[in-house]
C-alpha cells in the first residue's frame, strides 16, 4: 500500500510512519515543519527511523500549495491519512481565521485531490472536542456535534462533514477518528503531561485549571496508531469511531502520578477554569471494538511510565 500521510513528522504522525514502515508500506510524508513549535522537534521525530528508509518520502512544504500537493499525488496513492492540522483547543481561540484555513480548507484541498486521483480511502484524524460541553460520558459517536465551544473543535466537526459529503457524492470510502487525549513520547511541548513534566523537573509550579477534578480520557499514541491502522484497512463508506482508553484521569490525579514518576513533589497554582475547556471527557469505544477490532492495551501507568523514560532521555 502506499499512504499520504499528512503531518508525518508530528507526535501521533510519525509514529505512524514508523509503523507503517515496519509492515510494509510505501509512505509520501506532507509536512510543512510549521513553528507552532520547534521544527528540530519534528525533524527529531523523523530521524529516529524513517528518513533514511527506502520506502520513505518526504516532501517538505504546506500542502494548500498546489505544487505541494500535486508533488504528493504524483505517483497516486493507495490512502491518504490526514493527521496534519493546527491543534489545540486554547491556541485556537487567539486565531480562528488561522485554524479555518488549516484545518478546513486543507482538507477540503486535499479532499479534491483525492477526487480527481481517483483515490477510494481517505483517513481523517478528528478530535474529542467535537463532542463540546457534553455532561453525558462516556461520549458515543451518535451524541449530539452542533455545539463546539472552540474553533478548533468546530473546524475538526466542518473536517467530519467535509468526508461524509465527499463520500456521499463521489463514494470515497472516508473515515473520521476521535481522538481522546494522546500523550507518549514526541508528545508536542504545549500538551499538559509534556508541559508539567518540564515544570515540575524545572522545581515551577504548575498551573491546575479548575479545582482539579476536571478529567481526561488520556489514550497512549500506540494505541491510537494501532487504530488509524485497523480504521485504514477497513474502508466501509463514511464512518466514525472515537478512538481513546475509556479510562479518565482527574487533574489532580495526573499531577500526582506524574510527579512520582519524575521522583519529585509538584508545586501547583491553582487557577480558575478557562474559556473552551470541558469538565470530562470518556469515550464509548464500543464501536470502535465491533467494527475494527479495536482494543487499547497500554494502561496509563505503563504509558505515563514511558513517556517519562523518553522524556528524561530527550531532556538529557
């Protein structure tokens, strides 16, 4: 098979092109190594194994330019998968305009492309935010979408709609993953695990949003691949599956494990709740279980554990 994969020098991204390297595959990896943070980051990421792989190749620069992408459908491919976006819910509540660009109209762009390739399997990774405020949990993939309560969750829900209307008018088998929480290593700077590992190291005081009860659905990054993975082999007409451990971690709780695998006590600074931010998220991947088989293996004390691990390395 051979895979666009979009983004493929970020955290989840790579990985990806990692595994999919591993069983096989040819892999064009689109990244445009943008700043919203360090690109020796992103380079890193690539290094650990796929840029001098022979089955590997990269075209650097951002795919809304039509040489980019045109560059990329030269040999057409088997999929795409389209990881590459903006993320984060807070960042994009100082840049709408930005994230409308990125995140909706690349996929549009690439979308297209697909059309006029004639390309069946397109991989879209969407996001739990899609899901907003909602106090019911677990979240399953038939709640109510029509309410984000952030750009960025709205662009990823205008993504989600982008692949059903181009798999009702010209049958492209288009797949949506939710993603809940990933972390592990490559994980990005401004993530709150990486973020409070490198303040906690630092002796600063972290900052907890809230009371700390707030949750999160924290789901390590191979078992995220491992599902991008099944969803891309499956291809069954429009379809969505949350992706995530069903297992939530309260804040304060996340603080406490993190700071005793640093083998250091955080110092916290508790802060009011911020615009965009949801009390809890939980994922109903029962879905996900019947129609991809998929099954998250890594408990989040072995994840936790091994992000540490990576994270000690790449700080040393």
């Amino acid at each position: 098979m051979r895979v666009i994969v979009t983004g493929g020098a970020g955290f989840i991204g790579s990985h990806l092109v990692e595994r999919l390297l591993e069983r096989g595959d040819e892999v064009v990896c689109v990244d445009d190594f943008n700043d919203f943070y360090d690109p020796r980051r992103k380079w890193a990421n690539l290094n650990h194994m796929a840029l001098a792989h022979p089955r590997f190749d990269l075209i650097e620069g951002d795919f809304a330019a039509p040489e980019v992408l045109g560059a990329a459908f030269v040999a057409p491919p088997t999929a795409v998968v389209h990881m590459a976006a903006r993320a984060g819910v807070r960042p994009s509540l100082a840049a709408p305009a930005l994230y409308y660009r990125v995140n909706c109209e690349n996929t549009a762009n690439l979308l297209e492309a697909c059309r006029e390739h004639g390309i069946a399997r397109f991989v879209f990774a969407s996001s739990s935010s899609v899901y907003g405020g909602n106090t019911k949990v677990p979240f399953a993939e038939s709640d109510p979408v029509d309410r984000p309560v952030s750009p960025y969750a709205a662009t990823k829900r205008a993504g989600e709609l982008l692949c059903a209307t181009y798999n009702h008018l010209y049958g492209i088998h288009t797949t949506c993953l939710r993603f809940f929480t990933v972390y592990g290593p490559r994980q990005r700077p401004e993530m709150a695990i990486h973020q409070f590992a490198r303040l906690i190291e630092a002796g600063e005081s972290l900052p907890m949003f809230g009371d700390g009860g707030s949750a999160r659905d924290y789901t390590y990054v191979d078992d995220i691949v491992e599902g991008v993975l099944r969803a891309l082999d499956r291809p069954a007409g429009f379809r969505i599956y949350n992706l995530g451990s069903s297992r939530p971690i309260p804040l304060a709780d996340l603080i406490t494990m993190l700071g005793e695998a640093l083998g250091v006590r955080p110092k916290v600074e508790q802060r009011s709740s911020q615009p965009g931010d949801v009390e809890a998220t939980s994922a109903d991947i029962t879905r996900a279980a019947e129609e991809l088989g998929y099954s998250p293996n890594v408990p989040f004390e072995e994840g936790l554990r091994r992000f540490v691990e990576w994270f000690e390395d790449a700080s040393g």
